[in-house]
C-alpha cells in the first residue's frame, strides 16, 4: 500500500528505498511473525507518522565553492545527494541545512572533498529538541582547530537565529570514512538536547546516541514500563543516555545502568543528576562493556538490553541463559542478530511472552523490535542466582 506522499529528491537519493509505503518492511515483518508463530505469539506491529518523523539528522557536505550539497551519498559512492527539502526531516533540519548552504556561498567556504582530503566542511549534524523546537548543530570539519570554521560559525548562528539551540565545532581531520572525529568544542548554547521520554528527562551530548523518530520511541517506552512489575531490582545493559530505565528509578527498588560510550555517560549522568533525591540514590552506573556488568545479572531481577546491530555479547548471552531473569526486555534495530539470539534465549530456558514491531524506520528494510521473555517455569532456579 502507497501513501500520496512525494520527494523531490528521489530519484536519485536512496534513503527511502521503500518510499511511499505505508506498512512496515515486508520481509522483516514475515521473519518476526514466523518466530512468533513458532513459539505461540501473535506479533504486534506499530506504525506512526509517515512525514516529518526524523528529530535527528547526520548529513554529508560536499561540492564546489559556492555551490555546496548537503545530504546523504548516493548509492555505492561519495557523491552527496543534495535533499533541502527532504519530507522525512524535520523542517528545522531542513533549514539548518540551507541555512549552512547560504552561509558557506556567501564566504566562499569550500566543502571537503574526499580524494584529495581537502576543503573545510564534512558533515551538519542536526538535533531538534521536541520542547522547544530549536537545534542542537555540530558542524564537522575538516581540521585540528577550530579556527578555520569562526567565522562561518558565526555566520551560521546570525542565519538560524532564535532557531538555534546550541552550535558545536567537531574536527575530523584524518583520511577517513568515519564521520565525527575525535575534537569537539561548544561554540554556544546548551550542553545537551534534553527530551521529556518516560516521565524523565533525558539529555542528549552531541555526540550521544539518539533515536530520531521521537514520538513513536515514546511509545515502545510506555510497553517496556507496563512491563516492569513495581519495586524490582532492574538492570540496563547497553543502556546510552537512559532513555528507557530513567523513567524506571521512581518505581524501581534499585536500578543499575550499564554504557560504554563517552558522550552517552555524560548524558546519562546529567538525567541522574535532575532525578528527584530518593530516585537517584537508588541509581548506580557501571561504566564499561557489557560483559563487564553481566554480574548484576541475577534470576530475581528484571534486564532490560538495546544492543547495537551486531546484537548481544557473547557473554551477556550466556549470562542471560544461566542465570534466567525473572523477566528480561530486548529492544532491538537489528533484526538477524535479534533472531539469533532469541533463539538462544530460548533454548537457554527463557520463554517469549510476546513482540511489537515497530516502525521506527518507515520506507526502509529495517524494523525496531521490542521483545518480552519471562523465566521459563520448569527452569526456576533459587532465589538471587547470579550469572557467573
């Protein structure tokens, strides 16, 4: 099924590969609904807005002086597709981008350019902050310093205006496909995008992991919440800024978060901070991987995991399966690796209680899936067995 939506940038931009579709992926949705069928679940699915869903945007710059494109590269190349008007983004997105288009014509600003690793300008990333409706810009550049990009900065700022929530300078001057680089610098603004998600506020460094379709996430939090029966001892793995186990710490006997990533511990730490006295000290964080924390994994508590793509560590997986939590959440944007694992889960004496998709990712192959496994009954083992 079509929807009447329409772009302007495709052909040839490929970030919509299933543009106009109203349902979710089809083969995805088949895979999930035959694992259900197979362990006696109905599958779920939850779809939202088609248009404007996007709060958060990576974008490559590249083109001639005077004449910079702005958007994702094609397919199978590092030509970028230039998409000012793309119908996905938020429209702030939209205008951030302009805005850095006119303000590089205007100074003449070159945009990299990636065989001969010249040109200042690489990437715009942009945040819109739901409450406020401003945005969170880290201009990603060519060099070691910030000096180089001041004067556009400014420019930049005076443009976007009372539109602008914060501006960051982050320089990546190495020959490389990765797209933020390792120097960054607060030029105005806020230190973080803060998001009310499941009754907590959750702040978000530029360089924190995000979701960027806002209002459907909020939905898969309200399951995941119903979900977590009162006064249990909770555990997060992989948890990023603490947008799923924030909202927990008022209802929660005890809560620990598990994160590796820098700037998602910095987040993490300012939403522990604006917790209320009583909720925070209930609250501990055990930074690192994964399969460092895989301790606080007992039978009577209840885990909560959001693992990359690549799903579970090996580790966490057989600490999941040995010790068997009461009840175990797994959110999910990698639909092949969930599947691997889910079977080991039940194979390792966890039984699936149900799952949601959801369309996080409309006109696209990919699907985020929610999944709820309890303990299976013939498989309790004594009360607080720790994963060893």
């Amino acid at each position: 099924m079509l929807s009447e939506l329409s772009c302007s940038h495709r052909p040839p931009c490929p970030g919509c590969p299933r543009f106009g579709a109203v349902d979710p992926a089809p083969d995805a949705t088949r895979e999930l609904a035959a694992f259900c069928a197979r362990h006696g679940v109905t599958l779920d699915v939850q779809t939202g807005a088609r248009r404007r869903f996007r709060y958060r945007a990576r974008l490559m710059v590249r083109g001639r002086p005077g004449a910079a494109k702005i958007g994702i590269f094609g397919e199978g190349s590092h030509r970028v597709v230039d998409m000012p008007t793309c119908p996905i983004h938020h429209p702030l997105i939209n205008r951030a981008a302009l805005a850095l288009k006119a303000s590089m014509r205007e100074l003449g600003t070159s945009a990299y350019a990636d065989a001969a690793h010249t040109g200042l300008v690489r990437a715009l990333q942009v945040v819109v902050e739901r409450s406020t409706q401003t945005a969170q810009v880290m201009l990603v550049c060519n060099a070691s310093h910030p000096g180089s990009a001041r004067v556009l900065l400014q420019r930049f700022a005076e443009r976007l205006g009372p539109e602008l929530h914060s501006l960051w300078w982050n320089g990546n001057p190495e020959r490389t496909n990765t797209i933020v680089g390792p120097h960054l610098e607060r030029v105005s603004g806020a230190e973080a995008v803060v998001e009310q998600l499941g009754g907590a506020r959750v702040f978000y460094p530029p360089a924190a992991f995000g979701q960027n379709n806002l209002d459907l996430f909020d939905r898969l939090l309200t399951q995941i919440h119903a979900g977590v029966p009162p006064a249990r001892d909770v555990v997060e793995l992989y948890a990023g800024s603490g947008a799923i186990g924030l909202g927990l710490a008022a209802r929660s006997r005890s809560l620990v978060f598990n994160e590796v990533g820098g700037a998602s511990l910095a987040g993490l730490a300012l939403g522990l901070a604006a917790l209320v006295p009583g909720e925070r000290e209930r609250c501990r964080v055990l930074a690192g991987p994964a399969d460092s924390a895989v301790g606080e994994i007992r039978n009577d508590r209840v885990v909560i995991v959001d693992p990359p793509r690549k799903g579970l560590d090996p580790v966490v997986l057989e600490a999941l399966t040995r010790a068997r939590p009461e009840r175990l959440a797994y959110v999910s944007c990698g639909l092949a690796s969930f599947l691997r694992d889910a079977e080991a889960l039940i194979r390792g004496g966890l039984e699936l209680e149900s799952t949601t998709l959801y369309d996080l990712f409309p006109y696209t192959a990919h699907v985020e899936t929610l999944a709820w496994f309890r303990r299976a009954a013939s498989m309790t083992p004594s009360v607080g067995t720790p994963a060893p």
